[in-house]
C-alpha cells in the first residue's frame, strides 16, 4: 500500500483509491464559508450562525475523511492477507 497525496492510496495490484467524491464540493463550500465568516461583523448574530454553519460543515468534512479511511482500511484487511505499508 503507497499513501499518496493525489490519490488516497495506491495498492501493488495497480489498484488506485481516490479520497470520498463528496469530499472535493464540500470543499469548495468551506472556502465560501469562511469567507463568509470573515465578512460578517464581529459579536453579530449573522456571524454567530455563519461560524455555526462552518463548523458543521468541519464536522462533516472530518467524517468523511474518516468513513473514507475506514472503507478502505476494510476492504484492504478482506482482501489481502499480507499488507505492506510503503514509505
């Protein structure tokens, strides 16, 4: 198995997993949100709700890293014996 940082990781049959579709729009979401955030005025309630909504979205994107891991991490232990990690 080779982690890399275009594709989540690369296995020794050619086998190439890409991180969670989802994950590049939700992405593109955070950008607009924080900026958002940064425009808004300092102790508003505008602001308050716009940090609310960023940090669900933080959440979100946290769990789909994770759920991403952990598919691949199963479906790798299932169907290999051996695994080798590269460096």
């Amino acid at each position: 198995v080779d982690f890399g940082v275009s594709a989540l990781a690369t296995l020794s049959t050619g086998e190439v997993f890409t991180g969670p579709k989802a994950l590049g729009t939700r992405l593109a979401r955070l950008q607009r949100l924080a900026r958002e955030v940064s425009r808004k005025v300092k102790g508003s309630r505008n602001r308050a709700k716009a940090k609310t909504k960023l940090a669900r979205l933080y959440a979100r994107i946290a769990d789909l890293r994770r759920n991403g891991l952990h598919q691949l991490s199963t479906y790798i232990t299932r169907h290999f014996h051996t695994i080798g990690i590269e460096d």
